[in-house]
C-alpha cells in the first residue's frame, strides 16, 4: 500500500508524469502530518507535572488527533482509488448507444466520488485544525510551535482538499448534489481556516 512506502519513494511518484499520486493524496498526508503534530504536543504534555491540571484533556486530544492520523492516512490511497475509478470510466468504450449510456453512468458515478473522498479529508482536517487550537491553547510552551505547524498543515491540507472538490463539481449533473457538497467545503474554509489562523496567531503569541 501507499502509505507503506518510503517518504523518497511517495515523494518520486508524486512528482512523476503518472496522474496518481496527485495533489489529492498530498492534501491526505498533509493533513495526517499536522493530526501528528498534534500528538507530539499531547504525548510531551502528558505526564509533565507542570501540565498536570490539563492532562486529562490532552490525552483526549490525543485520542481523537491518532484516529485522525490514520483516518487521513488511509485517505490518500482512498483519493488514488477514486481517481483510478473515474479515469476508468472515461475509458469505457462509448462505440454503441447502449455503450454510451452506460459510460455516462459510470463517469457520473465517478465524478461523485472524486468529490466525496476530498470532500471527506477537508473534514478530517477541519478536525485536525480544532484540536491544533486546543493542542495551542493548552500544550507544553516548548513545543508549542508544533501546535501551530500543526494548525498550518491542516489548513494547506484542508485547502488542497478544497479545490479537489470545486474541480470535479462542474462535470456532475446532479446539481442538488454539486451545489450541497459546495456549500459544505465552502463553510468548512470558512470556519476552520479562520481558526487555524487563530491558533497560528495564540502559538505567535506565546514565542
């Protein structure tokens, strides 16, 4: 699998001429990178007795930051399979009515999960952002710059995410579908990439 592979080797593929790994799988691992960051700052807090007061929340942090990690983890092979999917169907022969229709079909279906699975990373990542702001908030001082990287590579990832769904809406005619899932990742930017500024702005504050 992809997220066995060796940073080198991930890195090599990426920049290939091969359409997959792309910007999708990077936002994926951008995303997994800043829920392990926020890890670092729980796992350097726990256990300190200066942080003792917060170390009930900060395990908890930690709890939902490492479901993150591997929920974004398994994100990335999840973007190159719905690609792979769609890349498929555009293949499909289209010789015949009945081929055409039934390639119509597929491609809809496709483009439908080309955005669900971005869509569904900018979730995680919005996730990701709201614990690197508690991580920020509450953390160990000296690692607190890692609770804003955190909060930033969330916030790239998120946006990443982001432009993979507006880039596949376009093509799907569904429109009640298109326009629901638009809204979506419209508030999530919104919303979370303000708090990730927020948390940049709080870690700033404590250097």
């Amino acid at each position: 699998m992809i997220k066995n592979q060796p940073i080198q080797e991930f890195l090599d593929k990426l920049a290939s001429s091969a359409a997959t790994p792309g910007g999708g799988s990077a936002a994926a691992i951008m995303g997994a990178m800043g829920a392990a960051l926020v890890s670092m700052v729980c796992n350097l807090t726990v256990g300190k007795k200066n942080y003792a007061e917060v170390e009930g929340e900060m395990k908890d942090v930690l709890r939902e930051a490492e479901s993150l990690r591997v929920a974004l983890t398994d994100a990335i092979a999840e973007d190159i399979a719905a690609f792979d999917s769609l890349m498929a169907a555009y293949a499909m022969p289209k010789d015949t009515d009945e081929q055409k229709a039934a390639r119509s079909t597929a491609i809809q279906a496709g483009l439908k999960q080309a955005t669900e699975v971005p869509l569904s990373c900018a979730r995680l990542c919005a996730e990701v952002i709201a614990l690197s702001h508690r991580a920020a908030a509450k953390g160990n001082l000296n690692v607190i710059s890692d609770a804003g990287v955190a909060a930033l590579a969330a916030q790239a990832a998120l946006r990443s995410a982001a432009l993979n769904v507006y880039i596949n809406v376009p093509a799907i005619k569904d429109r009640a579908f298109a326009d629901t899932r638009v809204a979506e990742v419209e508030a999530l930017l919104r919303d979370a990439v303000a708090q990730a500024e927020s948390t940049f702005a709080v870690v700033k504050g404590k250097l």
